[in-house]
DNA sequence: ACAGTAGCAATTGAATTCATAATTACTTTT
DNA sequence: AAAAGTAATTATGAATTCAATTGCTACTGT
C-alpha cells in the first residue's frame, strides 16, 4: 500500500535534526558541529554526515566546505519565492485532483471543511489550522501525483519553521474561509481550471508572507542579516518596507 | 556572483554517478556495487555512500536496506507527472520572468529566438535542441526565483536520460516554433499571464510524453516492467512486435 | 523428490583511525 | 603597543576496520 518506510540511521538522524531546526533548538545561521551532534544523538560520525549531506540537498542547511554545516538563514525573499513555488503546486494539485479525485474523497474533504467552520464559528485558530492543513493534504493526495506531492512536502519542510501565524486578522480569516467555500464548490463540479486558479491565489500563501515580513523585520530570523562576507546590505531587507 | 561551487569529493562522486545513469552505463534497476564504483572512481567508500544517500533523496537512485542502491526504473507515470510538474514550473516561471526580466535579457531572447527559426529552416534538430533549451533557460534565470530554478533543475535531471525526441514530426515542431513566437511576443509585452499559460501548454513537455509513450512501451527504459518481484514476466517482448 | 533449516560467503551499515585544512593564540618585530 | 606571521590545536574530509544482515547453497529429514 503505502510505501515501505526503510529506517537507517542516516535517515532517523536527519528527521531529528530536521525537528531540531524546526523547533529552533539549531538556531538560523549556527554553525553545527559534528561531535557535538554526535554526542548527542549517541551515533558516529559516518550515519551523522551522511544526515548533513542530506539535509543539504533537501535545502534545510548548507554546507561549507571544510569548515562543517550551518542551518540557512531564512531570508524573506527565500521564504517568498518558496511560498510563490508552493502556491504554483496547490494550484496544478487542485487541476490534477479535479481529474483524478473520487466521490468518497470530495465527501471527505466537505466533512473537513464543515468541521473546519465550525472551529471558525468558535474562533479555534489552531484546530482550524490543522483542518486546513488536513484539507489541502487530501487536495494533494488526490493529484494522485507522486513527484508533486514528494516536491511540495520538501518545500513545505524548508519554511516550516516560520509558519505560526500567530496574528490572523479577521478580513483575512473571513477571507480564507470564504476561498474554501469555493474550493469545496469547484471541487464538487471537477471544475479543474477553477480549482487551480483558487488555490493559486489562495489567501494562506499571500497572508503568510505579509505577516512574515513583519516577523523576519523583527530580526528574529536573521539575527545577523543575511549578508555573510560582504558588507554591503543588499535590498532585501529594506524591500519589506515598500 | 553566482553560487561558489563545492567540490567536495561526494559531490563529484555523486555527478558522476548521474553521468553514468544519464548515458544509460547503469541500467535502470540495475543493483549498484560501492565496491565496484569504489574501484571504478577511485575512491574510498565513505564519500561514494554519501554520495549515494544524496542521489537517493535527489530521486535518481533508491536504496534498499541493507542491500545495496539500484537505479530507478522510469515508468511511463512517473515520467508523466515529472512533466506535468516541470510544466507547471515553467508557467511559474513566465509570469515571474514578466515581472522582473530586464529589456537587454529580453533582445537576447530574442537572438537566440532568431538563431533558433534559423536552425529551424535549416532542420537542424539539435542545434534547434540546444538554442531551445538556452531560451527555456534564459526565462528561468530571469524569474529570479532560485527555488524554483533548483528544483526545475532538479527534476530535469531525473528524466534527462529519456530525452532524446529523436523523431519530431513537422506538425509538431512547426506548432512548437508557432508557440515560441507567441512566447516572444507576450515576454515584449511582459504579459504574464499570457506568457505563462502559453509556457505552461508548450507543445515540447506534451510531445515528449506522447512520443515517450512509445519509446517505454518498448522496454528500452524499463526492461522488466514495473512490478519488481514478480517471476512473471508479462508482455514486455511481444509489445515490441505490435 | 521436495522442502526446510543451517552454515557460509558477500555486501552493506557503522565506528574508529588517519590526514588535511582552518582557526586561534602566542610570539616576535616594527 | 599593535600587527603580522608562525605554530599548535581543533574540526572536517577520507580511509580502513569491524560487525551485522542478507542471500545463496548444501545437507538432511520427511
């Protein structure tokens, strides 16, 4: 059925560097030593730096050379264009799901969906979050395509780590839920262009940028700036104003 | 400027290894030897197997545990849903172009788009190839998205090794040269939506899957069919005949 | 004769060891 | 006293070694 899900060393020590980075026990930009990891999860050097090796190809931390691995620095721009990559994939999962998705699967999803408004009704901000996430992970499921579902998955992990949304406005949130509302409708009709253009225009995406930009200002996210030799600022942070 | 290039020797380990399966000198499915490649490269089996773990998650190989990795055997779908994947990336990638190209990128454009049609008179199949990749390239580049650029990239090398096209009907091709002039045209006008509903249609992904189509029904990619275990071998040689 | 179990060979997973590069501290010179 | 250069220490890159799991083959029992 679903797929075998091998369990070596390596890969066990990624996810938990992977939680380490999400949970910003690793913090953006430090430096990550190898012993001092390997201490810690109680393995090797040699599984450890084939988890480094990996978490550099899936974008989660960089490696320099001879000189060990740091987390990366999310910049806004990075988290921006990831969000803009994001919303182009809901978008083809929402065409490719309009033509691959079966009656139980829509039913499914609306029993989601009504759930999801009632925790808007009692203004449940987490428990609608999680129904929202549940939703459009039916969404991608039903794409029914493999490589689209294992390339959002990754780009969702890179920027997990800033996606609380604390602050949800209620024009935004009243909005979101109306976007839903077409959603489900399109989706009941198989009309996939629909479909696909509002999940591109998804107000998630957009709104979690905007208070991102607030949020990566603050200096939370890159303590130091994103400028590591150079001295010279680039625009990236002042753009966030404009 | 562009990104310093890391040459570590598990990354050169690791291209290597892509070469090898891009030209088809390992066999899909095929069982990968670290001793053999050891001896083959050179080197230790500490940067091959990190080199193998990073392959495995930039999806060219898989790994079995405990033994060994194998090269992925290309099925029609999965080729398929890199191409939808990889089409809707390169919408992404026009509307953004739109937005941030430069006109000296946009005259160079159109150079190469003006090499290309004269590749075209001519017949010139590869040169036409290669000055058509440059361009795809160009509007890539000039999204200024490097997610996006990295996982096209990404996904492109996973199929590379089935893009030969060889045979291009006139038809086909005279429909693709149509759709790049109206590719040109809506760049000049920095029509994004145009641009990218055109990029996202381009006939070349459509062409390519249709005439894959037959190239895998023949067994030239996947020898032993999809089924890894069964003893059955099912129709793979008399399809070649019909 | 066929099936099941046990033993052996081979290959991968992980750890330890060795080498090389970088950083830091200390000393010397200006 | 400050700066620069050299040496030493620390950390990463690579190789070798050790252990464990797997697969194959042979033998025995039914």
């Amino acid at each position: 059925m679903s797929k075998i899900l091998q369990r070596n060393l390596y890969r066990e020590v990624a996810d938990r560097i992977g939680d380490l980075i999400e949970h910003g026990e690793l913090a953006p930009g430090e430096r990550i030593s190898e012993k001092q990891l390997c201490e810690k999860f109680g393995v090797s050097r040699t599984p450890l730096r084939e988890a480094l090796k990996v978490l550099a190809t899936e974008g989660l931390i960089e490696l320099l050379p001879n000189r060990g691995a740091r987390v990366v620095r999310l910049t806004f721009k990075k988290v921006k264009d990831t969000y803009d990559l994001m919303a182009a994939l809901e978008g083809l999962s929402g065409e490719l799901a309009c033509q691959h998705i079966s009656d139980a699967e829509i039913a499914a999803i609306r029993q989601l969906h009504d759930t999801m408004l009632e925790h808007y009704r009692n203004q449940d901000l987490m428990a609608y979050f999680e129904i929202n996430r549940k939703i459009h992970e039916s969404i991608l499921a039903a794409s029914r395509n493999d490589v689209l579902q294992e390339m959002y998955s990754n780009l969702s992990q890179r920027v997990k780590r800033v996606r609380y949304s604390k602050k949800m406005t209620q024009t935004f949130w009243r909005q979101a839920v109306q976007d839903h509302e077409n959603m489900i409708a399109a989706l009941e009709k198989r009309d996939s262009q629909k479909l696909g253009q509002i999940l591109r225009e998804h107000l998630c995406n957009k709104l979690e940028v905007a208070t991102l930009a607030g949020v990566i200002e603050d200096g939370s996210l890159s303590p130091e700036n994103s400028a590591e030799n150079s001295p010279v600022h680039s625009t990236e942070n002042s753009a966030v104003n404009s």
